[in-house]
C-alpha cells in the first residue's frame, strides 16, 4: 500500500470548515443554520462586477497572463495610492486569493524546517500553508485580556534565530478583530529589518475599520521597502470570495521576482474571476462605505447582544468582522458541535468555529469560539440568542 | 536584507513562457507571432459555457465548497464512465486546474526529499511544482528515435529506492506526443504496485488522439485503485484553459482524504469557472468529435510540411498536440529567440519552447524545440516556413 505524506498526515483540520458535515446534517433535518463559522459576506458583490460576467464578449476562455494583466495591476496602483501605498504594476503579482498568496510567499522565502513567527490566535489556514512548504510556526500568544493586541517586541526578538525568515501579520486581524497601531507596526517592522526577516502583513480587511483608529499599511513606511510583503485580495472588500483574485504586493524585486516564477509554474490566475475583480476596482465609491457602514452596525448589534450574555468574554472587534469569545465550557467544539446536532430554536441553529484551530499551541483556546458577524442585524440578533440559550443546556 | 529561499532560486523559468519579453518587443515592433511555444488553442469554449456565464443569476460570488461543487463532481462522473472509468463524485477533488492537482498530489504523498520517477521529456512545470514541493525528479530519458515510447522497466526499477514514492506519466504526453499503449500503462503500473508507489497518470489529453490506438486509463484497471491518480483537467478538451478548472480522482481514499486538506486550507475553487466547466460537460457530444476532427488535420499538415525540412527530426504526435523537433543547431533556445528579435517573413515570426527545460537531465535536449500545433492549417503552413527560413539564416 503506498503511503500518505507526513505533512499531510500533520496538516491540521480547518476549524472553519471541519463541522461541515454536522451543519449539512442538520439542513437534511429541516433547521437552517445561521452560518458565523466563515467570512463568506452576505452582502451583495458590485454590480459593475456581475455586469461585467454578462456581457462578456469572448469565444475562447484563454490563459491570463501569470502575474494577471497589466491593466488589472494598473488599476490596483490607482487604488493602492488612494490609501498612500505607492507601487507599480511590476510590485504586484496576481494569485488565486489570498491563500496562494500566503503559499507563493512561504515558497519563495523559506526552505523546509525555516521559521516564521506569527503572534497567535492566527488564521487557521496559515498553518495550512506552512505544513504544505514545511515551514515551522512559532506563536507568539495574545491575549483575550489585552484585546489581542501586540504581544511584547521582546516576546517576539526571543523567539529569532537563524532559521526564523519571517513575522506574518494579518492587520486587521482575523479572527480577533484586532487593528494593530501604526506604533505596533513600526516596532515589528523594525525587529524584521534589524534581523534582516521579511515581514509579511495580511491585510485584505484594510478597510473594515469601525473605530477612529486610522489603518495603516506596512508599505506605507519606504524603510521597510526591502522587507515588506503585502497579501491583499478582492475577496472580503468586494463581496467576491468565490472569484478567488488576490495579489502579493512588494518593492522586494528579488521577492516578486521569485513569486513570479511560482507564478508561471501553474500558468494562470482564473480569467472570469479577473475581470468581475478588475471591475470591482472601476466601482462606485459609494460601495465600500455602504459596507462599512453596514458591517459597522452589525458590529454595533454585535457588542449590545454580547454583553447581555454571562459568563462569558469577548474580544472587541475594531475592525475585520471577527470576534473572539471565551466561554464557561472546556471544550467550545463540543459545545459548536452540538448547536448542530442537538439544539436549535423555531428550526433554526447558528454554526460557530471552534477556537483552538486559530492557535498553534497546545491547549490554547479551547474553550474560545471565533464568530464571523457576516449577517444582518436581524439574523445577528438571532443568532446569539441561539448561543445564549444552547449555552445553557450545553451547560447544565 | 531579508533572503530568498533556496527552493525559489532553484526554481526553473518555465521554457514555455520565458522569451515571452521578446515576443512582446516583437510585437510592440509591429510582428506579428504565431504561438506555437503554448498549449493555448485557437478553438471556440463550448456556446454553452459561454452561454452560461453570460446568464448566470446571482448576486453574491460565494465560495465554493473546497473540493467542488457535487453537482460538478457527479457530472464528471458521467463523463468518466463513458470512458470506461467508474468513479464517485467522492473520488474527485476539484482544482485550479491540472496544476493544482499535481501540487495537491505532491504535497499529499511526499515530503522533502522523497523521490519521484519521470519519463523525459516531460511538461516542464512537473519541475516547478517539484521544487516548490522540496521533492526530487528522477528522470528516465526517453528516446526521439524510439517516437519517446517508454523507456524499459528495468531501467525504472533500476531507480527505486526508500525515499521514491511515485511514477509520473503523462498519457497522451504532452511534449512528445506519444500515446503509452494499454501494455506500457499496465507494465508501469505493476512495477509501481510492486514497491508499494503511487503511478500518477496525467491524462488531460485523453481525447486528443490521432491513430487507431485506443487511450487506455489508469483508472480502467481496478487492480491499480490503491496505487492510481489520476491528473484531469476541462483546460484543453473544453478549450478552457482560463477557466483553470482541473481534477484529482482516485480511489484510495487516504490520499483523496489528505487532497481534501489542503483543498480546505486554500478554501474554494474559482466559482464562476466551475459554472463554465460543468456546462461544458453538459455540451453537445459533436463539441469533441469537431475539435479531435480539426487537430487531426492540423497533425497532417504538420508532419506534411515537416518532412519537406533537411536535417530535421521529429515526434511523431499519435496524441496531445505537441511534437518535440530536433534541430540542426547547438542552442535551440538562441535559435527560438533568434526567430523572435531578428527574423521575420512578412512582418510575421514564429514562438517557439526549448525543449531542454522539458529535461530534467543537464545537456539534453539543448537542440530540440516543443511545438504546440494550436493554430490552422493555414498557419501552421507559414509558420513551418518561417522556422525553415529561419534556420537556413540562423545556421549560416
């Protein structure tokens, strides 16, 4: 019998997908679930995107370009200056989401058995990555006490030795809702230049900001030119995460150069999916403030259901549309698991993501849930409410 | 500063795509290049999936669920057994096209260093993907004087060790044209089930066959389930190419388990080419019978119009639509760059690949070229001419 490998062996379950099975068993039985387990927006891509997919004037569905078309790049540079990043078209490479963003980056930057330090709870899916390049993360943990903010830049410097190739940042952060300062951002950049690492800042949620903390990018400092890796996507600002459009952004030309040979190596980012993306860009102004606004509501309904809840607490979200809470139980699967199998209230039931699969270390985060607010106020409301009361017979 | 990975220098610049810059300089000079150097056809995507694209009625561009729609997967079902190829949609994962299965495949049955044994020539980015994968190539060269047939099985058993975990094929193969027979496949496959290894059969070409030799599958043969993957892919049949919409199907539920992990990490197929895809399985049966029709012919003017040329040799395309030519020059690839920066007919010129990228083995292949016969007769007939010329100049 041949055999799987290791790292596939070792790559651990996502925790945002793993209860798949229980919610689809739950929708055969008749109960809708109110799904807060995954960023999936419910709200509406642009129009102009959609328009764009029907009225296509094209008989051959032809390979795109490997680092996507100048044109879409371009236009990224136009959007990029309006938020003071200022690249070229040949800073950018197109990749297939976020995600093969995340893997082009390990790839090109480390060697199996190299480090790259992440602080913790982290997107699960970066352990992914790192298991399919062999890459070693090493967590630093945050704090629920602390919103999630920065562990110390000395927790971070302890960690450094000559394996270490990188600090990977997501900024807003998923799954905390944290928004790191411009301060934090400087001082970890700075750690990264003075031990000469990358420092790799995920920050497709750059928009998503609900406070009066102003975002801000790791490439907006020219010292960090050399250092910088931005991962950006179309994905969560568009409402287009099935297009599967994001890009590596970075003035390392070293760096772009080496993605761009991953890049070639599987020819092609999905060609429908560029044009919805190249014509998000081309979007109304307007688009993105009225998500804003909406997803600033629903953080709004979110923080006011919340704190009507015992027992329990909660990270509050600044940006991004996570939010971290620790509940009185020991194992918050347990718990996600059976608000699918054994609870629900008028036929209905919410799905959550445990925790701990946000984590690197052990028995961390075990009696943590991630919510994603990604419904109306409504469904919201609702869906802690389901919380609350399976809370209490998961409890009692 | 921050360094780049061993693995990413390491990385082959792919032949097909690396004089790309001079094809565009030649073109902003006024030359028209025909494209013979990628496997892009010239052919019409299927009405219907054009058709469905244009129609499509949603609002939201969703993820798509990681290992692809079942609708999707149980219609590939149907078209596998009409090929004598009896599987579950639950033996398919979905991918960005062939590239991502290869990848998915890899990182599924090896870890750094593990070995596995390739016929060359082969589709050069099998060394991309290797290498983003920390996995060797261990080639077996395959003759032009023998049409590329396979190699002995000795002289493959011959490189079997510990660390080897699979054999690749590519049948029909793509560059060599050749089409493995039912006895090179079950040869193959019994070596490969006699050390316990993966055969990994490529077969996005299955169709593309110009002979009275029938394609014989990897997966016809039941006695092969635990050992045979099988690489698919809507990209050539459907003309689809930048849909980027491919396959994984085995049987050996371990291995379609862990391709389902790293499924999950990069989340979802793109959405709207699995649209494309599943109506082009959909499409009218005379959809492939046209297209074979129409390369058939292309394959007759080619070799018609190779054999006019002197001191030529080439494959002889059974199947796939490639043919590897050996060429009376040292430097094949200063020749095809020759063709693009210093030679035209007409205003027009020729793109063609080097081969010896196709090679794993150092100081082969360094005379021949890969040509993809993707254009009209019409076409093709010039350019034969203008790499006829062109040699004649080159040489002399």
């Amino acid at each position: 019998m041949p055999t799987i490998s290791k790292k596939g062996n070792n790559i651990p379950p996502s925790p945002i997908r793993k209860l798949v099975p229980f919610a689809d068993q739950a929708k055969k039985k008749g109960v809708d679930i109110l799904h807060l387990n995954i960023g999936q927006p419910d709200i509406k891509s642009p129009t102009e995107s959609i328009d764009a997919i029907k009225n296509i004037e094209l008989d051959i569905l032809k390979y795109e370009y490997s680092q996507g078309s100048y044109e879409f790049r371009n236009n990224l540079c136009k959007y990029y200056s309006n938020h003071n990043i200022h690249v070229l078209p040949d800073d950018i490479i197109t990749t297939v989401g976020a995600s093969e963003a995340l893997s082009f980056t390990l790839n090109s930057i480390c060697d199996p058995g190299d480090e790259v330090i992440i602080p913790e709870p982290f997107y699960a899916n970066y352990n992914g990555f790192a298991q399919a390049s062999d890459v070693k993360v090493i967590p630093i943990t945050s704090k629920i006490e602390d919103n999630f903010s920065l562990p110390s830049i000395e927790s971070f410097e302890n960690k450094i030795n000559n394996r270490t190739k990188a600090i990977i940042i997501c900024n807003p952060c998923n799954p905390t809702g944290y928004v790191y300062s411009k301060d934090e951002i400087i001082a970890i950049a700075d750690l990264a230049k003075k031990h000469d690492l990358f420092i790799v800042v995920d920050e497709v949620y750059r928009e998503f900001i609900y406070t009066d903390i102003k975002h801000f990018s790791i490439l907006e400092d020219q010292r960090f030119y050399e250092n910088a890796i931005l991962i950006d996507s179309t994905s969560k600002r568009y409402s287009l995460c099935g297009a599967r459009i994001g890009f590596i952004v970075s003035k390392n030309s070293d760096f772009i150069e080496t993605c761009l040979k991953f890049a070639l190596t599987r020819l092609s980012p999905p060609t429908l999916a560029l044009i919805a993306a190249n014509e998000a860009l081309n979007s109304d102004e307007n688009y993105i403030k009225n998500v804003i606004n909406e997803y600033s509501n629903r953080r709004k309904v979110l923080i006011s259901e919340l704190s009507n809840l015992n027992d329990i607490q909660y990270s509050n979200p600044m940006g991004a549309f996570y939010s971290i809470i620790k509940l009185p139980v020991n194992n918050a699967e347990e718990f996600a698991k059976f608000l699918l199998t054994d609870f629900s209230i008028n036929n209905e039931s919410v799905m959550v993501s445990p925790a701990s699969g946000f984590y690197s270390s052990k028995n961390i985060g075990n009696d943590e849930i991630r919510i994603a607010f990604v419904l109306n106020s409504e469904k919201l409301k609702r869906a802690i409410k389901i919380i609350n009361l399976g809370l209490k017979e998961f409890i009692s």
